[in-house]
C-alpha cells in the first residue's frame, strides 16, 4: 500500500473517531465544526506529503493486526537505600538535608541511616565481607585507606564511571584509586586549619591574634592569667585523633609541607632529628608547662571552651556546626605555616549491597550536586567537587576559605588518615600517653618509628 492509501485511511478513520466522539458527548459542537476539524486534518495530513515525509512500508500481517496502545507509567516500587556514615548528633541532621533533597528527587526512595564509627567499622566490616554480606548499601567513611584495603580483596564494586577526577580538588580521587579503578566517590571535605576562639571573648581580654611564636608565646600566658581559665588550650580527645590533629599542625608549621608528605610514605622516621627537634622543642614544652589540658572528650570540650574555660580549641571546621553563635568565632594556624590538613569522606558500595542501582545512583549525587546541600549548611565542609561554587557556602566557611586562600596554605592529606592501619591507632595511643607523660616523649618517637608500616 502506498502513502496516498495510508494518508486516506487515516482521514476515514479520524473522521469515524470524531463521529463516534459526537455521537456519545452531543456537547461537543454542530456539524460544521466537526467538518472543519476534517478539513484540518485534511489539511495536516496534505502538507505532510508535500514535505515529501515518507511512510513507512506496513506489512501485510500488520496491516490485519492493528492495535492501538497507550503507555501507562507504573508507579517505581518503593526502595529502602540503608547508608552507614560516620556523622552522629548535629552533624548527622546536617547531612540529613543531603538525604532530604534526594528522596525528593526520587520520591520512589526511603533512606535508613546509620551512623558508625570509621574505627568501628575498620574492625567489623572485614568479617561480615569475607562472609559475604554488609550492613548496608552505600558506607561513607573519612579512611580512603580503608575502602582501597577491602577493593584490593574484592569487597568492593567499581565506580570509575560515575567519577570524573578532573572535576575534583586535585589528588582527592587518587586515594581511592588503585589499579587504575576508583572504588570511592569523594563527599564534602572538611579542614583543620587552626586555634579557633570566641571573637567576644578576644574583644573583652583585649587579646590579638598572634603574628610570630612569640607573640603565640605569650598569648598563651595572658589567657593562662585569666580569672576562670583552667588552662589557655583545651585538649579533644575521643580516640586520640585530635591530639593527632594538633601533633601533625606543629610538624607542618616548623617542618614545611614536604615533612607531612614524607612522613605519610615513610621517606623520614619519627626519631629523625627534625622530628624530634619539633616535639621537644615546640610541642613538649607547652605540655609541660601546663597551656594545654588534660585530654577531654571532644564534644564536651566544644561546651566548655564555648563557657570560657579555655581560651583555644584546636579543631577542624565541623566545629563551627556545634557552637550557639559561629559568627562569634574565628581561627588562626600556628605564625608561619604553609600548609592545612583537609580530608574528604568518601562513600562506596560492597560488592554484597542488595539495591546496587539505587546505590549507584545515590553515589553520584553525594559526589556532586548533594555537596552542595551539605556546605551551604553548618556541617562546617567545603566541597571537593568542582561544580560548586564558594558563593555556595555557608558563611563561616567563606570565611575560613579566605583566611586560608589569603595566607597561600597548601592543603595536606591527614597523616594517620593517610597511614590507617594498626599505626593509626598505635599514634593516636602514644600522643595520649604523650600529653599525661610529656616525659616520654622519646619513648613515644622511637615506638611511632620503629612501628611505622615502611613500604
């Protein structure tokens, strides 16, 4: 049959549809306009065909078998994602606006989140892999070391495709790489650039931000003459990380950003004489002499540096997300540092995830357009994607972006974040042995050389 045959079929068939139409709903109009409607169609149908549209060939066993269909859209059934993380309190609602904007998205999706502990996880996961199951179906976690372990044994899927590594803050990505596969998606980062203290507190004592070691010297010993000050520095602990963090901020400040590098790949010991310079010169002596606290839970060490009875509080920026005001807060590094330790969290998916898709799916959005729900809040994180801009960010963190951008830091990967492992936690053990036995100090250089997983 050809396209004048196909063309008048489908007029006859147009014209019975509208009679039939008309004849059951007599609202619809008069006959003259049910005769300009065939001519419009007469009229479509005409210039189509001098456009030169050619029909397609119907066979004769279509031509007996025409069936008409409509294209229902079933509702998606309905899928529980369950996302560990390491967020808990506070932090846990911030990233819950990530998870909010993505149900609505895909309304089709209920998300269960779990918060874990990175150092738990290190201990339970490997056994519940090697039996072939996991707990959930995306896991995000701040140890890219930790994911890389499990992908080298085949616990976890492949995610190259979904991750673009020039879209990322340079060197993000290379940690969850291995064998020229990415087995992390990088999540929002988080840095530990210095000192933070009330700016009111500050303003009532008359004290300044130091410029040079001495200046820091003796702020310390103003803040050490306050009426109601215990000691000018509060020390968070938790497992030891944060006296981690204040450890590895006196190495870069005095050793350069090259010593942190060269410590995490084993290239200089922690008994080299630079090292031990560093600890026994700079660190140890503020020990001693009492300007930094015994070790106290971070968390409640956030209530009471806030309640003034501490002047400094080394901590990274989430800090900013748990205080009553962060527009009354602010930080400076150490006189001279060059560098700023910045981490990212990374999530990934075992290969024994039940929904793999919808975990897929969820990767990609927390590696990209999700961050920026999570920075314009006050998680207290910049993003390592490129895609966001800093105008994006919640304003505390601008600031800090600036103050870090203005004194030209570079920023480092976190040394035990970097080393994982049995060293990690054997580190943060002799820095708390450390600040309640400064003495040690030795002892503690030698045990952290001696036990380093040289490569």
């Amino acid at each position: 049959m050809n396209g004048n045959g196909l063309s008048r079929i489908a007029i006859a068939l147009s014209i019975i549809a509208i009679l039939l139409a008309a004849y059951a709903i007599p609202q619809l109009g008069k006959i003259s306009d049910l005769e300009e409607r065939v001519k419009s169609l007469e009229d479509k149908i005409g210039s189509i065909q001098q456009a030169g549209v050619q029909t397609q060939t119907v066979t004769e066993t279509q031509e007996k078998t025409v069936t008409q269909t409509q294209t229902v859209e079933k509702p998606a059934e309905k899928v529980t994602l369950r996302v560990i993380g390491p967020w808990s309190g506070p932090s846990a609602e911030y990233f819950k606006a990530v998870i909010d904007n993505y149900t609505k998205l895909n309304p089709n999706v209920e998300i269960e989140y779990v918060a874990r502990r990175a150092e738990d996880l290190a201990k339970t996961l490997p056994v519940q892999f090697e039996a072939g199951t996991a707990p959930a179906d995306v896991i995000i976690t701040p140890w890219a070391w930790f994911i890389v372990e499990m992908a080298k044994k085949g616990h976890v899927e492949d995610v190259s495709d979904l991750i673009n590594p020039d879209q990322y803050i340079p060197g993000i990505v290379d940690k969850v790489t291995y064998n020229g596969k990415i087995y992390g998606a990088p999540f929002t980062m988080w840095l530990k650039p210095g000192f933070w203290y009330k700016k009111s507190f500050f303003q009532k004592h008359n004290l300044q931000e130091p410029k040079t070691w001495d200046d820091f010297l003796k702020l310390l010993d103003q803040l050490k003459q306050i009426p109601g000050i215990k000691n000018p520095i509060v020390t968070g602990d938790s497992v030891g990380w944060p006296m981690s963090d204040v450890t590895e901020h006196f190495l870069i400040t005095f050793g350069g950003p090259d010593l942190q590098i060269k410590l995490i790949n084993g290239e200089v010991r922690f008994d080299d004489p630079q090292v031990e310079a560093i600890f026994k010169e700079k660190l140890v002596p503020l020990i001693e002499q009492g300007y930094f606290s015994e070790p106290i839970e971070w968390t409640s060490a956030v209530d009471l540096w806030w309640n003034e009875e501490y002047g400094l509080y080394f901590m990274g920026t989430w800090i900013a997300g748990r205080v009553p005001d962060p527009g009354d807060i602010d930080f400076f590094p150490l006189p001279g540092a060059k560098g700023v330790v910045g981490g990212a969290d990374y999530g990934f998916i075992p290969k024994y995830a039940k929904n793999k898709d919808v975990a897929r799916d969820f990767l990609k959005f927390i590696a990209t357009n999700g961050q920026g729900y999570h920075v314009a809040g006050p998680a207290g994180k910049i993003p390592t994607w490129k895609g966001i801009g800093v105008d994006q960010l919640w304003a505390p963190m601008q600031s800090v972006y600036k103050k870090i951008s203005e004194l030209n830091m570079r920023i480092l990967p976190d040394l035990d974040d970097s080393v994982g492992g049995d060293w990690q936690t054997l580190f943060w053990d002799q820095l708390k042995l450390l600040w309640v036995n400064p003495g040690k100090v030795d002892e503690v250089l030698s045990t952290l050389a001696n036990e380093f997983p040289y490569k």
